[in-house]
C-alpha cells in the first residue's frame, strides 16, 4: 500500500500591497507541486487579516488556521525581511496556532531588494520556528535583489532544499504515528 | 536657558485583548512621567493597527506615527513576548517609519507569564532596532509571571534602566544637532 | 531483536577554572545514565583545548572530536552564558566537526548566575545548531542562579526534556539508516 | 586646542591558519590609517590566545586586554563566520573585559566564503556587543566570496561605515566626559 502524501502548505508571509515576495511564493507553490508524493497549499497571510483587536475575529480566525496546521506535515514559509526580522503580519499568523505545530519541519525562504536574501530574517525566523516545537531545516533559500527577478537557478537549488525538508518531514510523521510528541 | 526636555514616548507592543502587558506599561508610563527633563506619551499599537492591506490606508497611519518618532528623542518600548519573538503588531508598528529613528536610543520591558521576562523577545528587538539605526541600550526589564503582578523592586530596577536611556538620549541628541547622522 | 541503545554525548561547554556548570554537567550526566535504552559520555571543552593556533594541532582534536560525533545519535550541551553568547571554547569545539552532525537532535542547559538561566545563550547556540545540521529541540533547562546550586525541581523539568530529545533521537537515527542526510 | 585624536582599534577575530580574514583586516586597517582624528591598533586574537585554561594565565592576559579596550573610544572587528555564529577565539577575547567597554561603539565586518557575507555573524556579535554595554552601529560591511578577493566597491562602502561609526565614537567621548556610564 502506498503511502499516503505528505502535506506541505506554503505560507507566504507578507500582506502588503506590491509585494515581490508574492512571485517567489509562486515559483516555490510550482516547485512543490511537481514534488512526488507531496500536496500542497498556498497560505496568504492577507486571508487571516484581523480587522480588529477583539478576540471573537481573533478566535475564528485562529480555528480556521490551526485546523491547517493540525493537517500539515511540515510548512514552507516564504517571506522577505523588513529591518532585520520578519513581517509582523506573518508573526501574528504564526502566533495563532500552537499544539498542532508540534514534531513538523518548517523551510524557510526569504526575499530581499538588497544582496543578503533575508538572510537576518530567516535566522530570527527558525528561533520562533523552535518556540512553535517544529524543526528549522539547515537548507534556506535567499532570493536576493528581487527587484531584478528571480535568479532560474533557484530551480536548481530548491532540490536540496526540499529533499532535506521531506526527509524531516518523512520521518517525523513517522515518529508522530509511532509516539504522541511530548514537550 | 534650560535645555529642552527629552522627548521618551512608550510604546506598548500588543494589541490582544486582556494584554497584561498594558499594566506593565502603565507602571512604566508613571515612572517616566516622574523623570525631570523628560516628557512622554503613550503609544498604543491599537491606534495604528491597519483594518486591510491596501496602501492608502497604510500610508495615512505611517505618517502619523512617523511624525511621533520624528519629535521623539528616544523610546521605551513594553511588549509581550510570543514563541520567543515580538508580537506581530509590534513589528507592523515599528517598520512604518524609518528615516526618523536614526541616532536615538531604544530601552526595552519584556512580559512574559514564564520566568524568563521576555529575554528572547528583548534580544530579537534589539537587531530589529540596529537595523532602524536606533541603540538597543544594554539594561532591559524583564517582568517575570506578570500573571502574579508587578514586583515593587522594579520601581529600583528601574532607576538604572532610565539612567542609561537618558544617558544615551543626551548624549545623541547634542549629537544629531551638531551633525547630520550618516548612514 | 533489542534496539541498540541511543549514544548521546554530555559536552560540558566552559574550560574556566571554577566553573560552576560543571556541578549542572554532573547532574544532567547522572541523569542520563539512568534512562534506559540511552549510551552516555562527557566530552570536556577542556579536554579539546588547543594550545597553539596552527593547523596539525587543531586537526588531530578535529579528528578526535569528529570521531565521537559521528558515533552519537544526538547531544546535550551544558554551558554557562557569557555577555549573552556562547562560550568561545565551546564555539571552538563544535566548529571542530560537521559531517558528522547530520541529522541529530541537540538538547541545550543554560547555566547563570542571575535569573535568566543563559536564555539568550541558548537562542544564539541553537542558530549555530541549525547551521550544524542538527535538530535544537523546543526543551531548555535554564539553571538560574547557580551560585545558590541547583534546584532540585530540574529532576523533574528534565523529564520532559529528554523525552523529547529522545523522540527526536530514535526518529532521525530510523531514518538515517533508511536514508541518507541529504543538505 | 585641537581634539585629542580618536583611539579605534581593529580585532581581528580568527586566530586560524590560513585565515582569509586577515586581508580584508588589511584593507580595513589602511583605510583606518587615512581616517582624520582616528589612531587605531590591530588586535590579533592569536596574541591573546589562552594556551591553557588556569586563571593565572587567563588573568595576566585579562589585563594586557583590558588595557587596550579601556583606551578605546570604540572598535572594529574583523571576524569570518563559522556555523553562522561568531569564532570561539574571538568571544574568549571579547569576554576578558567587561567595565572597560562602556558607552563605546563597535562596528562589525563579516567575511565569509559564501555570499552572505557573515551576516549571520554580525547579528550574533551585536547582541554580545550590547551585553557589553557597547553601541553595535547599524552600517556593517559583509565581505562576501573571499576566497576571490576583496571588491574594490568596498573602499567607497567604508565611508558610511566610518561616518556612522565616528559620528558615535565623538558623541560617546564626549558623553562619557560629561557624566560616568551608569548601568
């Protein structure tokens, strides 16, 4: 009996108008959809935009996504970086859910006009990454100078990106079937 | 002729309803309103949160908290840490200005309901607010297990904290008057 | 037919004469030593020391270290925070390997003297775990105010901790075997 | 009466063999040399390098260290990028000071084989640099791809590099004339 697919949501992780970061999501959404053995998503985090501050929006907004999260087996963020750390608007999507995190990979890919790929973002990222009980992949990919487009050798590259995010990814949900995470 | 007072606005770094952190600011809010030569004000994130993700309405709240970071001559924020990071709303406030931050100091309160004060979210901000051309001062304050209240010894701790911040806010702003800050 | 056992290295990370992690390295170890189906050992910063800087020194430690690595399924790091880092002697020895690393999960205790138990250290040495390869996992020991010794209560906060570490452990080294670390 | 010069020195922060850092240490040293109203210093961490780990040796090298930095009117560093995070023998050298940093701005440069330029180095060694009561400038140089050289570009990046890190040094001397750090 085969194996049942691996789910894979991409979240692209700014809300803002004229986002490049938009464009590399697509890339990575294609990319991941010709993965054997993986089904995808894509998350905008302009869908789980809270208009307000009350928890009643908060609440419905936060069941919608953790119940993503609860069906996921690891998770490919894309998001650039704004003065060293990450979209608040991604943070505050990443804080909605907790227990349904635990035990999962999580790939990250940042985006930037300038030469460092998001590189300081990434790294503010995958220490979140740790708090949320998933695991940051070693492999990053950085789009840098994404005014100019993206770089086709990012085809390229995502391969060792995404085969060690499936390595985690195969053997933790393994180990999730086998043993309930404790932590 | 007496020197200008030093212009410290607080900020407070979530919008959640039931934010405990709101105390903690409160607390500060009095602290610094009793400092000679110093005037404050409290900046709420809730009074900038954006309702959508079009740019008109980004640009109208960008000027107008650019306008309160432009006059300020420093800055105490109060934030909540979330899985190791800053709240989201807090990094969407804070990346709508930037040109008006160079060469100002920066203290930061963490709130935490855990031990550890909000240690993580402090360091984090601390590379945000390099990447704004602003000084992360050294002494920071942790408020542990806000659950259980505020410690009285941080009306002590607190002395310290306010001695660095105006140690660093006079000394930058001699400076930003005698030469334009270049970076 | 039984498992073999998990090997999972204890390396104590200061080299400073009086070091008080030392004590918490001795706890942890004989902490370890008693779970079941778990190999343990204590590598000593110390014992790795390099007394020059040129190259044939530093490659037989290298190959010493590297050694050890290669054989563990996973590690515990004890280390005290200085100025908020790492210890450079630490630093120092794991920069030593990194083939080696591939796919192994890391525990990390923080040792202070004040009341943040090194969580900052812990944060900066888990982005170094990342770069390693490794797995940093969600649980940290944060050993507080050390010069009034240890609070017995980390008998039972460990728990958790090595929980985790294991599931991690048993989940990567299945899946080594199955297939190569690839990154 | 003319200022009394600046005192800059430069640490260079790998003491390995082959070091490439040692070029761009070079580079940076020349163009301190041209700087008006700067005298700067290298510091090589092999001269500090502890050949044991007793605190007789530890303590006649503490003092030669605090020495230089308690003449300083601010720093740069010089330091590659192992493992995303800072060289161990740099921090040993960081660490042997502590009073003698206060108040003082350090500007950071990143070397690294890849294109990110150290950059996650650079994060890392700020949050150090703000536990050291120093001022890390937001102008960083990350010499990317050493292996193939240093890019003349570099000459005219180092201007706001400089400018940023001057417009700090005479602010700070000036402040620490005035009135004692207190934190």
């Amino acid at each position: 009996m085969a194996n049942a697919p691996l789910f894979i949501p991409l979240i692209l992780g700014t809300a803002r108008e004229g986002r490049r970061s938009e464009s590399v999501a697509q890339f990575m959404f294609q990319q991941m959809q010709a993965l054997k053995g993986v089904e995808t998503m894509m998350i905008d985090v302009r869908d789980y935009h809270l208009r307000g501050t009350d928890n009643s929006e908060r609440m419905a907004v936060e069941k919608r996504f953790a119940k993503v999260v609860n069906e996921a087996d690891g998770f490919v963020i894309v998001a650039p970086e704004y003065n060293h750390g990450y979209p608040g608007e991604l943070k505050m999507l990443l804080d909605m859910a907790f227990d349904e995190y635990a035990g999962k990979p999580i790939g990250i890919c940042g985006v930037s006009d300038g030469g460092l790929g998001g590189a300081r973002m990434v790294e503010q990222l995958r220490l979140v990454a740790v708090a949320l009980r998933t695991v940051p992949i070693n492999q990053a990919l950085y789009f840098s100078n994404i005014d100019k487009g993206i770089d086709p050798a990012f085809e390229r590259r995502s391969i060792k990106f995404f085969k060690e995010l499936l390595w985690y990814a195969e053997a933790l949900k393994a180990q999730r079937k086998k043993s309930i995470f404790i932590s």
